[in-house]
C-alpha cells in the first residue's frame, strides 16, 4: 500500500512539474515530433552519401583469366591490376553535383521546417485567440449574472416592471450560450494545435505572451524557394564543369604479369593514357545545354526575389494596420469598461436605465473580440513575414 501511494505521489509530482508548452516548446516539439521534418533530414543524408559516391576516387581493378587454348584469348591480361589516375579533376567535378544535391535537400528541409513553423505559429495563436475570447464572455457573464440580479431585486421593490426581469434573462442566457460556444472553439483549437505540434497526450499551454516579435531585417536569401534555385544553379554550373572535364584524358596505371603458360613468370607495369578526340558534338552540346540551364535559373532567382520583395512590402503594411488597430481597440475597451460599471451602478441606484447597462456590456463584448481578432491578424501577418523571409525562430532547447 505505502508503495503504491509513493508511486502514484511521483507521477502527480512529475505531472505537476511538467513544463507548460508556450510557443518556444511548442516549435522544439513540432520540430521534433513531425514526419515531414524526419523526412527532410533523411532527404539530407541520403544525398550526403549520394555525394560521397560521385566524388569517390575511381576504383581499383582487378582481372583474372584462362584461356582453354594458348593461341587464343588474352595474354597479358591473365592476371592485371589496374588504378585509373584522376588527375584532371573528373571526380571532383562530379562531388561539385554532389553537393549540389546536398543543397537542394536542404533546400527542401528548410521548406519542411518553414511550413511546421508556419502550421504551429498559426494554430498557436488561433489556440491563444480562442482562449481570449473565452475568458471575455466569462466576465459578460458574470456581468448579465449580476445585472438580472439587480433587476429582479428592482422588481421585487416595485420600480421596474416584470418584463425587464425577463429581457435580463435572455441576455444572462444569452451570455451563457455564446459562452459555451467559446469554450468548445477553445477546445477544438487546441485539438488543431496539438495536432500541429505532433503530440496525441493531454497537454498544458500557457498563453502569457501572446505577440510575435516581428523579422528585424528583410532579407529574403533564406527563403526555400531561392535556395532551391541556387541549389539547381550550383547543379547547372557544375554539370557544366564536368561536361568540360569530360573530354580531359584518361590516366590508367596498370600493373601485370605474364601469361599463365611463360615460364618463368614476369612482372611489368604500363601507364596508359586514353581519350575520345572526336565524340560528333556531344560534349559542346551538354556544355551549352548546363549554361543556357544556368542562365535561366538566375533569371529565375531575380523574378522570384522582386515578387518576394513585393509580398514582404504588403505583409509589413497588414501588420502596422492591425497594431494600430490593437491600439486603439485597446483606449477604448478602458473608457467602456469604466462605463459598463457606471451605468450598472446607476441602474442598482435606480438611475439608469436596463437598456443603458445592455448596451455598454455589449460594446464592451464586442471590442474585447475586435480586440483578439486585432492581436490575432498581428500575429498572423508576422508569421507571414517569417515566412515570406524564410526565417526559422531560434528555440532553446
């Protein structure tokens, strides 16, 4: 018995002191959890090794034969090793493909990590909005709680009619119903972000902070899309490179032994040297096919970086609106505030009217939404322009 209640006081002790997952651990997580991420990195590794082979050093060759008959067949070549010499860059011509592959996988896992940043920034601060306007309409609530409570009592003393008593109901039902609305738009914002992070367990989030810090510069070198073209221009340009290496000679040394039948045995070595002077146009025309190939990628690269540019000047615009929008949502929510409760207190004095106490709580309902919407449009167009830059959020660890 003292054994189970120690075990089960470690597990709500390790619950309890479970990290709560703000937008930092939420990133580490996804980045961690999701399959497209794996994917990208297994991308990588396979064209690391794919690199390795096109740059390995040619092989080393090794021949064993007999003939059934001595008049017939190889004779120098019964036993032989052979090395061929790179010595006009042939291999490393090929590791510079190599390492164009190894770029465009990165290319495209730096895509995976944009679009899983993009998926949880945007889920996060759906799930962050969603909470805001849960708590809202738990203080309208309480406010239509108390305010047909005052109302009845103002019945019951005789200075209201009967039907206000009733039109306070409907709006405390009222309350309640957009209420329980909000709280399953919370819940099921909270399903798309855990899906988003690649966790199936329960899990607490806090939402403190909720404002993204915007990109401080607009360099647009990290988007995918551009390092996917310089990563075909770097293939373009050395594909050039070995179309010209191509035509260099090859070096072979070779080592051999004499005929299986002499007697006595002998050994010898040759150097030979070999290539194609006429092979009817190939190699000029994959030349110029990598540099036409080349030209226009980089035509590419400058269309792709004046429409960036462009959408970056839009995003920029979207944010400044919505935090000026926050701002002034913000005056205003204080000043109605400060209303909701004078027009209450005058009405419990007798006053006020029920009609002006409906109107402000309801002003005020109204600008609390305007308000998280704002906030929401403002985090909205910054994960945009993280996106639009390609910029990774630095998480700790």
């Amino acid at each position: 018995m003292k054994t189970t209640t120690l075990i089960t006081f470690l597990c709500l002790a390790s619950w309890s002191a479970a990290e709560p997952y703000d937008l930092n651990r939420s990133l580490q997580e996804a980045f961690k959890n999701r399959n497209a991420v794996e994917a990208g990195r297994l991308n990588v590794e396979q064209a690391q090794k794919k690199m390795s082979a096109l740059g390995a050093y040619p092989g080393t060759e090794l021949g064993i034969g007999y003939s059934s008959r001595a008049e017939l067949g190889a004779t120098d070549n019964d036993f032989y090793i052979s090395q061929a010499l790179d010595i006009f860059g042939k291999s490393s011509a090929q590791r510079k493909i190599g390492e164009a592959y190894v770029a465009r996988a990165e290319a495209y896992l730096h895509e995976a990590l944009i679009a899983v940043q993009g998926d949880v920034i945007v889920r996060y601060f759906e799930a962050a909005t969603a909470f805001r306007l849960q708590e809202s309409t738990i203080g309208v609530s309480e406010i239509a709680e108390s305010l047909l409570q005052a109302t009845q009592r103002r019945f019951e003393e005789g200075k209201i009619p009967e039907v206000q008593v009733t039109r306070a109901k409907l709006e405390r039902d009222r309350a309640l119903q957009i209420s329980r609305l909000r709280q399953s738009q919370y819940r099921a914002a909270l399903t798309r972000l855990k899906a988003a992070i690649g966790v199936t367990n329960d899990v607490e989030f806090v939402f403190e902070e909720d404002a993204l810090t915007p990109v401080a510069d607009g360099n647009l070198d990290n988007r995918y899309d551009l390092r996917l073209l310089r990563a075909e221009l770097l293939e373009a340009e050395a594909e050039a490179a070995a179309a010209r290496r191509s035509s260099m000679p090859d070096l072979e040394l070779i080592g051999l032994r004499s005929p299986w039948r002499d007697d006595p045995t002998d050994f010898g070595a040759r150097l030979q040297l070999s290539w194609t002077f006429n092979d009817f146009g190939k190699k000029k025309f994959e030349l110029e096919a990598a540099r036409k190939q080349a030209e226009a990628i980089r035509q590419k690269i400058a269309d792709t970086r004046v429409i960036a540019a462009a959408e970056l000047v839009a995003v920029q615009t979207e944010l400044a609106a919505a935090l000026d929008q926050i701002t002034a949502f913000l005056s205003l929510i204080e000043t109605n505030r400060i209303l909701v409760q004078k027009t209450q207190l005058g009405f419990s004095q007798g006053v006020g009217t029920l009609i002006d106490v409906l109107e402000a709580s309801r002003s005020l309902r109204e600008l609390e939404e305007e308000v998280a919407e704002a906030r929401l449009a403002a985090n909205l167009a910054t994960a945009k322009m993280y996106q639009t830059t390609g910029t990774l959020i630095e998480v700790g660890e």
